[in-house]
C-alpha cells in the first residue's frame, strides 16, 4: 500500500520512526528454525531502503538485519552506493571481517568489481583467513583485472589444497581463467 503513494520526505520519515518501533517491538526472528514473527518491516525496508539510499549508516544497518527480506532490500541500493564510495567499501570489508555483515555481500561487491588496486590486495588478505567463509566470499578477487597476474597465480596455487571444496574449485577456476586469456601458458 505504501509504494502507491508519492513519499515525500515527511512520509519516509513517518516509515522510518515505524520501522525504528517494530524493530524494537517486534519477536526476535529464530536462529536454527522456528516460526518466523510477522512484521511489516520487510515491506517497510524495500520502500525505505529506496528512499534512504544516501543514509549509508541505514543501510548498513538494513544490511546487519536478521532478517533475510530486510538486508535484501537494501542490497543493491548498497552495492550501488558502494560503486562510488571508497568508505563504504571500506565498511564492507571491515564489517565482514568482525562479523556484522554476511561475507555473501562481500563476495557480490566483488564479482561487480567494486575492488581495485589496494582495495583489492585488502580483499586478498582474506585467502588467508581461518574461517572459510572470508576466503570464499574473497575469491572472486583472484582475477587480472584487480591483482598482478603472480598474485592471482600464486594465491590460486595455494588455494587448491584449501580443505574447502568451494574454495579449491574456485583457485582451479582462477587458473583456468588466467589459461584462457592467455596470461599462463596452455598445458600440454
């Protein structure tokens, strides 16, 4: 209903201070199953994430939501931001790292290319991690177009003895692709 109406700036803040109070009234949402508890903020994010795009602290508030509705909705409004914002990127990475934000958002930001130069080499430092999730979400860096061919090669190396059978598949996939831009040397 509310995506029928113009939102003007009184109205988004109006949506806002509801989103705010069912966030604080509402059941918590279940780890590990369970009922799910009703709430119109999943419906209240998509409408708000919109109209607070340049609220980036919103955002990644949206982002660090239990919910699974409400961080999709602002996902790409995210992303779209993060294109042009150094910081925000910034915030992605540490965020990920200290757990705030699911690696997954990382990994998009990273398949869109949003990473280069010494960004990217800071995305890199993830292959290194103990959890599993940081070097996967990071592998989409392992690419030309954002590391020193050595780099790529090397790490994808490495990579294939990880224990995680996503994460070897994806540095045999690195190397496959570093053979088919012609960058490595066929092998016999």
């Amino acid at each position: 209903m509310v995506k029928e109406f113009p939102l003007d700036g009184a109205l988004a803040g109006e949506l806002r201070a509801f989103f705010d109070e069912w966030q604080v009234k509402e059941a918590p949402y279940p780890k590990g199953g369970g009922v799910v508890p009703e709430s119109p903020r999943d419906e209240l994010a998509k409408v708000l994430a919109a109209a607070f795009t340049q609220d980036h602290e919103f955002l990644l508030t949206l982002l660090a939501d239990e919910r699974p509705e409400v961080r999709s909705a602002a996902r790409d409004h995210f992303l779209a931001e993060a294109a042009g914002s150094a910081l925000l990127r910034s915030k992605l990475l540490e965020g990920t790292v200290t757990g705030g934000l699911r690696p997954d958002l990382l990994r998009a930001a990273v398949f869109k290319g949003l990473y280069s130069e010494e960004e990217a080499i800071a995305v890199a430092h993830l292959l290194h991690s103990e959890d599993a999730r940081l070097r996967y979400a990071a592998l989409p860096i392992l690419d030309v177009k954002y590391l020193h061919l050595d780099q790529v090669r090397d790490e994808s190396n490495r990579l294939l003895s990880d224990k995680e059978l996503d994460i070897r598949d994806g540095a045999s996939q690195a190397l496959r692709g570093l053979e088919a831009s012609g960058a490595e040397p066929q092998k016999a």
